[in-house]
C-alpha cells in the first residue's frame, strides 16, 4: 500500500515543528509516526473546528497550523512560517498559520458566534500577511500551496493538465 496524502504532510511538519498533532474525524486511517492523532469533537465541518482543537491540545505556545491535503508542501515554506511571530498567514493561503495558544479564546468566540471564516479570524487577530514574494526563493511555483484530494487533481498537476491545474490558493 502506498503512502497517505497527509503522511506527506507530516513529515514536512516533523522537520520543523516540535510536536504535530493531526486533527480529524473519527478513527485514524493509520499510525503517524511522531504525530499525534486527535478527534475532533465537532460534528458539521468548519476549519475553524480543527483548528480550535489544535489550539486546545498543543503543549507549545506558538501552534503552526496547516491543511492536510497539501502533501507538496515544502519544510523550507514551514520553516520559514514558524520563524515568524504569530499571529501570521501566507499571502492568500489562510490555512498556511503561525497561531499563539492564547488565540484559542478568541477562535471558540468565533465558533459559538457561528463565524466559520479563516479570513475573518486573522482579521480579528490582526495577523501579519506572510507575502508569497518571501516564499519564492524556497517555493518558486508555489506548489506547497496545492490541495491535492483526489486523483484527478495529481494528475491534472503532474500530466501537464494546464487548463485544470490548481490555483494554489487555500480555504478561506
């Protein structure tokens, strides 16, 4: 069997970040080595959820928050995210975050509002727009940014499928 989409991720999260937890629904699909699987306890889906439970459960006070579906992505992109004092976001890509453990107030404020949006959040915190320009010289295409879940968008990204090809950009 090959290697899980979200393994790929993971392992570019363990070169730069001390401790990765992975929230998600249900049981886990497998082992992660080093990481740490946890259930989100939220029905209905929001980003805001998976990252309200990162928030909740990380032992550090700078929380690196990434999507799951973008296995491209670079440990230099990541590296260069965490260095940054959080709140901070890539140009765009609002999934791509530094958080402060502290936020987790204002991100369950958010949830019991009914407010779902990334976007709003980092406004809210006043975070810092990371530009895509510093992520170039580590990323020059831009492909840690790829949401890739299903096969059809790997091969429209590798086959040279340029009508379809992903934006690059992340949830909002």
């Amino acid at each position: 069997m090959g290697e899980l989409l979200l393994e790929k991720t993971v392992k570019s999260a363990l070169l730069v970040a001390d401790e990765v937890l992975i929230v998600g629904k249900g049981a886990k699909p497998k082992e992660f080595k080093g990481a740490k699987w946890i259930v989100e306890p939220f029905t209905g889906y929001s980003p805001l959820y998976g990252i309200l439970t990162a928030l909740k459960e990380a032992r550090g006070e700078r929380v690196l928050i990434l999507p799951g579906d973008c296995p491209l992505v670079r440990a230099e992109v990541l590296r260069l995210l965490t260095e940054k004092e959080p709140p901070a976001f890539i140009e765009r890509n609002y999934l791509f975050a530094v958080l402060k453990k502290e936020n987790f107030l204002l991100v369950e404020e958010m949830v019991r509002e009914g407010v779902h949006r990334v976007r709003e959040l980092h406004r809210r915190l006043k975070s810092r727009e990371i530009k895509v320009k510093e992520v170039k010289p580590f990323d020059f295409k831009g492909v840690s940014f790829t949401n890739l879940n299903y096969f059809d968008e790997y091969r429209n990204l590798f086959l040279g499928r340029e009508d379809e090809k992903a934006d690059g950009r992340g949830a909002d």
